[in-house]
C-alpha cells in the first residue's frame, strides 16, 4: 500500500516512521507542514491522488490546550477543517484513514473507564475541535478508523515525561496535580496499534487506546523519578485549583480498551512497563 502519514515531526509521526522499517513491504510518505499543508484542501486532493494513497495516518493536530483557548480559528482548522480535507480526498480513492483523536471530547465526570459509545461533552476549544474533527472524517469517508488516546508521550518532542525528568533535576521540589486520573500513553506502542489495524485491515470506527493500568500525574511524575533514578527532588501532591489553567482538564479520562482489543487481536502494555522503556532509550540518547 501507499500509506500517506501526516504530522511526521510528532511525537507519534516520528515513532510511524521508526516503526516504518518493521512494515518495509508498503511505501510511505511522511508528511509535515513543509510538504503538504493538510489545511488547503487542493493541495491535500491532489497530493494524495498524485501519490495514489490507499491509507491515511493524520498525526497533525494543535495540541497546545490553553493556548486553543485563544487561538480558536487555527486550532478549528487543523484539528477539525483539516482532517475532513484528508478524510474527503481518502474517499475520493477509496482509500483509509486513521484519525487520532482525545480523551477531550469528554468533560471527565465519569468514574468508570469511558466506551466509545459514552456520550461526548468536550469543556474546551481543543475537545470542542478534535471532536468535530471526529465527526467530519466519519461523514466524509466510509472506511474512517478514529482512534481516542491520552496523556500522550515518546522519546521524540517535547511532553510531560522529558519535563518531569527535567524539572527533577533542576529543582529541589515540584507540585503535581494528584485529583486528575487517567493512564499514559507511549506514542510506540500506539504506533505499534496502528500498525497492527492497516496489517489486519482498517475497520471503520471509533476506538479507544492507551496503555493499561490508571495512575494520577502526581503518581505518573513520581514514577518518572523512580525509573530515572531522580531523587534529590520531593513531588508534592496539588490539587487541580491549586495550579490553575486557561482550559479545564478532565478528572477522569480513563479509557475502555475492549474493543480495539477484541477487533484486532492486540495486547497492550502495562503504562509503566512502557515508561520504563521510553526513559532507557532517553538515557542512553544522553
């Protein structure tokens, strides 16, 4: 297949295109905004019929949530406008498309592990947008595979992991919130998932992963510290209006996994299996 995959300079973008080598049999083109501007729809239609794409991977997104808050006409576009351009020229060829989605489009107050059949109440401009990103893609190609995920993080870019490692080493203390719970997602191992639903072949529809297991930020940062042999920071736990935010943040974005599970067959990782991998291979870039 001729896989066309969008953000390639992500943190997810760049873990498809180290993963790319383990599926050598397809011919991938990675994308970012210097070589197609997903937000001009003639641009993205005649990329994708000049290339001949039979699957889309959109990893672009606006990602920066309290700055969404402010800049609605941007994030509207790349995180909803945009995808429906790829989504449009995906079925103008018959072709696939996976879009990456959030645990955003939900407003948090649930206390049991959200199903993609949850009704969706995003509390900001960035939930709000990535939710009619979902929509539009569903509308406007039949063979759409939408996947939820959370508190993303990799090797590559920049995220709460590198931070917290970071800021554990500058600094004698730290406060981290500890009332928001959700689980961590290492971008690899959505790659991986990825990887496995074109292999198997796309089945249209919503989704949801991340890795398994629940933990707070606050647990998350603590962990980080332990598995990166940082110990002259103390983590002190915040609670939420303790360190506030431009956009809300959910409380709750623990996602139900069952089914990409069962549709493919797939095993996912415990969250801190996962971490500890990503920060070896941070330590050893070091």
């Amino acid at each position: 297949m001729n896989i066309l995959i969008t953000g390639a300079n992500g943190q997810l973008g760049n873990e498809m295109r180290m993963l790319s080598a383990e599926y050598a049999w397809h011919t991938y083109y990675f994308t970012d905004v210097e070589e197609l501007d997903i937000c001009n729809r003639t641009a993205v239609i005649e990329y994708v019929q000049r290339y001949a794409i039979d699957c889309i991977v959109n990893c672009a997104a606006y990602t920066a949530v309290d700055k969404a808050e402010e800049n609605k006409e941007i994030c509207e576009l790349l995180n909803a406008q945009a995808p429906g351009f790829l989504a449009e020229a995906a079925q103008s060829r018959g072709a696939a498309i996976i879009q990456i989605s959030t645990d955003y489009v939900f407003d948090g107050t649930h206390y049991i592990p959200y199903k993609e059949t949850d009704k969706t109440c995003p509390v900001s401009v960035y939930g709000r947008t990535k939710l009619e990103g979902e929509e539009l893609v569903g509308r406007q190609c039949d063979k759409a595979m939408i996947i939820r995920t959370a508190w993303l993080y990799s090797s590559f870019g920049n995220n709460f992991v590198k931070t917290m490692m970071r800021l554990g080493r500058e600094r004698d203390s730290l406060g981290v919130v500890f009332d928001q719970i959700g689980t961590p997602t290492y971008a690899r191992d959505l790659a991986v998932a990825i990887y496995t639903a074109i292999e198997k072949g796309v089945v249209p529809g919503v989704y949801h992963f991340s890795n398994e297991g629940v933990c707070s930020w606050y647990d998350f940062t603590k962990t980080i510290h332990r598995l990166a042999d940082i110990t002259s920071c103390k983590v002190c736990p915040l609670h939420t209006d303790e360190y506030p935010s431009k956009a809300p943040r959910p409380h709750y974005s623990v996602l139900d996994k069952m089914k990409i599970k069962k549709t493919f067959d797939m095993e996912i990782p415990y969250w801190e299996e996962s971490l500890e991998k990503c920060i070896r291979l941070l330590e050893a870039g070091q």
